[in-house]
C-alpha cells in the first residue's frame, strides 16, 4: 500500500505491518483506514489524523503537537498484542495523541499535560519524572524517541493515594473516566509550548445525559477522596511507628519513656487497624482476614465504575455510613497524636536522650 500527499504525483510507501497481498478495498471512516484484503482478513490503521495535518511546516519544525481526534469514552479492553501475527489487537483504549520530536537530545525535557477545559491539570507525563508510585496525581514517566510519538490517555483522572505494603481486595487504584466533553492537551518542549484541543465523546449506543456523566463523575471523585484520607492517615500512623521504633532503640535506659511509647504504639495500632486490615500482606489475605474502612471505600469507587451509570441511592448511602466511621477513627488519630507526640518529646528532652552518637 502506498499513499501520496499531492494527489498522484509522488507516492511513498505506507505498508505498516500489513502482509503483502492484494487489497481490493479501502475506506476511510472516522479517521481510521479500513483495508480488505479477502483472505487475510480485513485490517484497520487506527486515527489518520498526523497523516491528514502533516505538510512541509510541520515536518520542518523542531517539535510539533497535532490535533487529537475525537476520543470515544467506552467500556473495552485491551484484548491483543501489537507483537503477534497471530491475532489482531483492539483499538487504544483513551485517547491517542500523536507528537514529533525532531531530534530528542539527552538534555531535552519533554513534558506532556492534559488540562480540563478550564485549564486545571488532570495528568502530567514527562520524560524527566521521577516515578512516585504512592502519590496518584505526581508526574508520570514519559517515553520519548526522535521522529513520531503516540500517547494513549486512557481518558482517567488520577486514583487514590496509596502506602508502601497496601494489600486491598478486588479494588484497583484506577481513577474516574472523564465525562463527555472538551479537554486540553498541551506539549512542552523545553521551554516552547504547543496547545490543542480534545474533545471527548460519549457512546453513542448508551442513552445516558450529560448530567449521568457529571453524577458518576463527582461521586466518585468524592469516594477517591475518603479513600486517600484513610490511606494518608495510614500512612502518617506507620511513619510515627518508625520514629518511635527508633526512640525506643535509644531509650533502653529510660523506663518511663519506654512505657510511653509502648503504649502510644499499642493505641495507634488499634486506630490503625480499624482503617486498614494489617494482617493483609498478600492477595489472597483478605479473603482469612478481611477489610476494614479503606478497602470497603475503594471497592465502592471500583464497583460504581464497572458501568456508565449514575450512583445508586444504596451507594450514596454506604458512602456516608463508611465515611462517618472514617471520621470518627481520625478524630480519635487527631486527639491521640496531639496528646502524646507532644508529651513524648518534652520526656524526651528532659530527660536529655542524646539521638546522635558517635565513636560509642
């Protein structure tokens, strides 16, 4: 298969990972290539749209974002691989941004953002990050080659904050698809920036109105948040442990201080555990041990968006029965922690506990 861009005149090649074999059709619809080739079946090159913009400015420039095509919101999978010959593979599952670098240095940085249409980041990718797996909403990596780029954004905001070790049952930290309508994408080539417009539509075979998107959306956006809450305070519990593990370790000779934090570090474990199951180390422990408040909330939010649907009254609900028992254990977490820190650390310091050494 070959294509030209000045009707006939020149023509290059544009084979792909198509056999060679006779084609005795082709169709164009919704910006993907659709080839018959009666008897190999028939194949389809997904978004059209770089070969539609592309001109001489364009291949000219040091960098260059293209204007995404529509972006269907559905309910699919990633069935198939891009590597075999054997079977076929689906179309992206998001949006496909297409980009070019002219010549990627190593000192370049390339930073690629989606924004909502108020100009609000939703998520950001960069071939400088730094992965930061427990923190949702940091900047992701970014793979970047000289020449074309395509990115998927699987249309998703990001999920709850996680901890180092968190063991939840049949709850995926995946955040809430975005609702129908117009985004921004935008590509950052150093110091030069690039702007377009993304429009995401709906299903078109599902009778849902804006205002079931914007339900869905907000509620578990709220649910994300009781999650993240309950996670954080997890988080803070084992990073007050780790402290106290260490004091513990240079106050052998101070009973009175021993005594103090052994008991601040049973009650935490109480508060801790009512948050989150810690016997949970492996997939299979929630099933001996159960879960407790975080886990309950993150499967809410994963079973309120196996659909397009707006909350159910019994969601809503749950949600606000959970998230009162959630309130309640760090109320008890704020009024335990500001009662003891403090009096630990004046035991401390009075009792002149010497936290560095050296030579001993």
């Amino acid at each position: 298969m070959f294509l030209s861009f000045d009707d006939g005149q020149n023509w290059s090649p544009f084979q792909l990972n198509l056999p060679v074999t006779s084609i005795r059709d082709l169709h164009v619809r919704d910006n993907d290539l659709i080839a018959a080739t009666h008897g190999r079946s028939f194949w389809m090159i997904d978004d059209l749209t770089p070969l539609h913009q592309l001109n001489d400015a364009i291949a000219g420039s040091e960098f260059h974002l293209y204007n995404p095509d529509d972006a269907y919101r559905m309910q699919q999978s990633g069935w198939g691989r891009a590597d075999s010959k054997r079977e076929g593979e689906n179309h992206p599952n998001g949006a496909i941004i297409h980009y070019y670098i002219k010549d990627l240095k190593d000192s370049d940085t390339v930073r690629l953002e989606i924004l909502d249409a108020r100009g609000n980041p939703i998520r950001q990718y960069s071939n400088k990050a730094r992965e930061e797996k427990h923190d949702p909403a940091a900047v992701r990596s970014l793979e970047v080659q000289s020449g074309a780029n395509r990115f998927i954004w699987d249309l998703r905001y990001p999920g709850f904050d996680s901890f180092e070790g968190m063991v939840l049952y049949s709850s995926p930290n995946r955040g809430p698809k975005a609702v129908p309508g117009t985004y921004r994408v935008r590509l950052t080539y150093n110091d030069e920036i690039q702007e377009e417009t993304l429009t995401v539509i709906k299903d078109p075979r599902l009778p849902n109105t804006a205002e079931d998107y914007q339900e869905q959306f907000d509620f578990l956006m709220a649910v994300r948040e009781q999650v993240s809450s309950a996670n954080r305070a997890v988080a803070k519990i084992r990073r007050l442990e780790n402290d106290m593990e260490y004091l513990k370790n240079k106050t052998g000779d101070y009973p009175e201080l021993q005594d103090r934090i052994s008991k601040f570090e049973s009650e935490l474990e109480v508060i801790e555990n009512n948050i989150h199951m810690t016997k949970n180390q492996s997939r299979q422990d929630p099933l001996n041990y159960g879960i407790r408040i975080n886990n309950r909330l993150a499967f809410l939010m994963a079973d309120s968006q196996r659909g397009d649907y707006p909350p159910t009254d019994q969601a809503r609900e749950f949600l606000s029965e959970v998230s009162a028992e959630l309130q309640t254990e760090l109320q008890s977490l704020e009024r335990l922690a500001r009662s003891e820190v403090g009096a630990i650390n004046d035991l401390v310091k009075s009792a002149g506990v010497p936290l560095l050494s050296w030579g001993e």
